[in-house]
C-alpha cells in the first residue's frame, strides 16, 4: 500500500471517528460532562470510570479478533468496531487527563 493510500485510510478514519464522538455526544453525557457515562457505569459495578471503559470496549475487540480470526473478509462491521475502539482510546485518554486535575 501506498504511504499516499494509507493516509487516504487514516484521514477517512479519523473523520468518522469525529463524526461517531459526535453524534453520541448528547445520548452518552449529561450536565456538560462528556465522560459522564462511565462514570455512572462505575457505580452499579464498584469499580473506575477507566475500569468501566476498558469492560465496554472488551465486546468491540472480541468480535474484531473473532473476525480476523476466522479471516472474514473486511465489511462494515469491521469499520464499526475499528471506529468504536478508537473512540474509546480517545475516551479513555479524555479519563486518565481528568484523573489528573
């Protein structure tokens, strides 16, 4: 693959990363905290908001490895767990930099 291909890919990604953090901004946060969700998860399992994240994101990258196990051919579920992973990395960061306040 091209250097000039793979950044046609990175930049596609990215943008539906965006897109994804977007539109699920208003249905998963609450009171202007965007991390919001997690923390509410945490409560019902006694445990972190990053514990909670890293539980969640544990289904998107079952069902990747599955796939690549099985060498399904690349379809939308792939781009749809690829994206959903992502976005919980961001999340993630976004948790452990408020941690640190």
């Amino acid at each position: 693959m091209t250097p000039s291909k793979f950044k046609q890919i990175v930049n596609a990604q990215l943008a539906e990363c965006k897109n994804i953090l977007s539109l699920r901004e208003e249905i998963y946060g609450s009171d202007g905290d965007r991390l919001d969700n997690f923390k509410r998860v945490c409560v019902g399992t006694r445990t972190t908001p990053q514990h909670a994240l890293m539980n969640l994101v544990g289904k998107q990258w079952d069902a990747l490895n599955l796939a690549v196990v099985q060498n399904r051919p690349m379809d939308e579920n792939y781009t749809e767990w690829i994206t959903d992973i992502i976005n919980y990395m961001l999340l993630l960061k976004g948790l452990m930099l408020e941690k640190e306040e």
